[in-house]
C-alpha cells in the first residue's frame, strides 16, 4: 500500500500542508519540535483513527483550532486507489473511506495499514502488552474475523472481572467461566495458526540485524497441562481474592531468548533496540506476504542509539521489506539515512519539516 497523496490540517504544529510521498523511503528531517512526529502522526490517525501519542483530542488539534482534518489518496499494490479522511471536531470523529461516510475506525486499518515505530521500540522486550498488541495487529490485518472475536472476549473479560470484584461465587461466576473460556479458545484458536509463520520472519529478519541466534517462543496464556476451565476452577478463589482474571488470551506474551538465557540479560542497549525492530518488520514481512499488501512504516528517530553498521543493517531490511516508509530524524542525522540505496529500492522523497512548515527537498 503506498500513500500517493497526503494533506494534513491543523495536525499539532502543522496547521495546513500538501506533499506527495514517493513509494520507497521517505526521509522527514528537521529540529527537534518542528513537526516530524506530528506528520507521522497524521498518517497514523488516517489507518487507525486515533493517535500513537495521545487519546486526548485537544493535545491533537493545532492551539487556537476547533478541528483538524487529514485526507490521503492510497494505491493498493493490485493498482486499485483509494481515497480516505478523518477529521476531528468537537467530540466526534467523522470518516469518509471513497466519498462514503463510515462509522468504524478498522475500516480505516484494511484501507490503510500503518505500523508505528518509535525511538523507545526497545522498551517492548520490558512490556508484554507492547509485545501481545503487535501480534495482534499482525493478526487483524491477516484474518478478517480476528476483531470480533477479540472484542467479545475482551467484553466477556470485563463482565467476569466486574463479578470477581463484586466478591460473587457459585453458579453465576461458573456460567461467566464457561463463556470465558470458549471465547479465550477462539483467540487462541486463530492467534495459533499464525505463530509457526511470525517465528520463520523473526528468524529472518533478527539473523540479518543481530547475527545471533534468537529463540522466539509463545505462551498462550495459561497451562499447557489442563483446560482454560480447569485452570478458572482452580485459581478462582485467588481470582476472587485479587478481584480479576489471571489466566487467558490477554496474558499471552512472546519470549526471547539467546543460547537459554533471556535477551534482557543479555543483549545491549542497541542490540535490544534492533531485536525490536526485527520482531515489529517481521509482523509487517507477515502481513505482506498473506495478504500481498505492504503496511506503510512510521519509523520515528528509530536511528537514534544506533552505530553505523546496524543503522546499515536496518537499512537493508527494510530494503528487503518492501515498503513504504516514512523515516523522521534530525537534521544533525540526515546524512546516514541520504541517500538510501538498496538494490533497487532509493530514497523517494526527502522533506524538510521547520515550525510545522513541510518542504519536500528532493
């Protein structure tokens, strides 16, 4: 998916801009505050709905302004083109997907896949939810049933909780269990088609950036030695004590490791950072082949912390990747990342971003 055309409206600091992002790589420079983030930021809004840096609207839309608006003109890679916008106003979100309004911000996601990440990446080997939402997002782009299962699994967990904390055992609380588990199953079920193939893409892409032998493993939740009922009637006094449910889907993590021992005892800094970027590449290399569709990568300042041959290195990943990408970085750092030449794959497009003023450079 490549992103043709891109207007962005009192987006933050930019309060009115128009440029045409070229295929390939995208680099997005400038001083620290000038409105990197934020460009970024407004492609993400236009494949999610929402924002990578903030829930709150007002943080959202440029001091001074009611509303902000971002509209993009996409081609899929079967040549089809698209056209979506977002705006923002008062509290309500309006979404317009080929001149037809739309009620659904996942309807935006199978528009426009978009995958964000930023300078802190290196913080998912310290945070399972990071890890877990990355998987899913793979998960949602590859398997259009995946997001109704998911939603009523997290409605079901919400219900269950709310009656942990209400202290009420005894049939009610054994009716909630059994529902619980069917829908965790259904979770599990489909997550666990698409493990063997996530492990194969981070083998790849963290043998390229790490040249070390990284072991990835999923753990679904609870026990491999009994049933998800089971394992509720064992622990639901503990769950009742506690007031929430431990075990299920939404406990799932992935773990790494390096000859047996946990990366976080092993790796460096740096090293953590480009064990990141490999498993958040391999989610997009996943997608891609599926569903022959592209995501479009956000990458903000991910070259920071990085010495040149990784810098090198991620550069021919992402190369070898495919897609579009929108790279931010400092002004100070432009050079590594100008120009990019991988095979056939050449920076398309370098902007100058200064006080919310975009300027495409070359």
């Amino acid at each position: 998916m490549h992103v043709d055309h891109l207007s962005i409206g009192n987006v933050r600091v930019i309060r009115a801009a128009t440029v045409a992002p070229g295929p390939g790589f995208n680099i997005v420079y400038g001083g620290n505050g000038s409105g990197k983030t934020s460009f970024l930021e407004a492609i993400h809004l236009l494949g999610t709905g929402r924002s990578f840096r903030t829930r709150r609207r007002r943080e959202l839309v440029t001091l001074g302004c009611d509303g902000l608006v971002v509209f993009a003109r996409v081609r899929s890679a079967s040549g089809a083109n698209h056209s979506i916008g977002l705006q923002k106003e008062g509290s309500g979100t309006a979404i317009r997907i080929d001149g037809e309004d739309v009620r659904a911000a996942s309807a935006l996601a199978r528009i426009l896949p978009a995958l964000f990440i930023g300078a802190d990446c290196g913080r998912l080997l310290e945070e399972p939810d990071r890890r877990r939402g990355l998987l899913d997002w793979a998960v949602f782009h590859v398997e259009p049933g995946f997001l109704p299962v998911l939603q009523r699994f997290q409605r079901i967990l919400k219900q269950r909780n709310a009656v942990l904390r209400a202290g009420r055992s005894g049939p009610g609380l054994r009716t909630w269990d059994k529902s619980y588990a069917q829908a965790a199953e259904q979770v599990e079920e489909i997550r666990g088609r698409h493990i063997e193939a996530l492990v194969e893409f981070m083998g790849a892409f963290t043998s390229e950036l790490l040249n070390l032998p990284i072991a990835m493993e999923y753990r679904r939740g609870w026990s491999d030695e009994m049933t998800l009922e089971q394992e509720l009637e064992a622990g639901r006094e503990t769950d009742l004590r506690l007031g929430y449910t431990r075990p299920g889907p939404h406990r799932a993590d992935v773990h790494f490791e390096v000859h047996g021992l946990s990366v976080r005892r092993v790796l460096s800094r740096g090293e953590s950072k480009l064990l990141a970027l490999g498993f958040a590449l391999a989610q997009a290399a996943f997608v891609h082949r599926a569903t022959s569709e592209a995501p479009v990568l956000l990458l903000d300042d991910v070259g920071a912390e990085l010495d040149d041959t990784s810098q090198s290195k991620l550069v021919s990943s992402l190369g070898r990747l495919g897609a579009q990408a929108f790279i931010t970085t400092v002004e100070e750092q432009v050079e590594r990342w100008s120009p990019i030449r991988v095979g056939e794959n050449t920076a398309s497009s370098m902007f100058h971003v200064e006080q919310g003023e975009i300027q495409q450079v070359v």
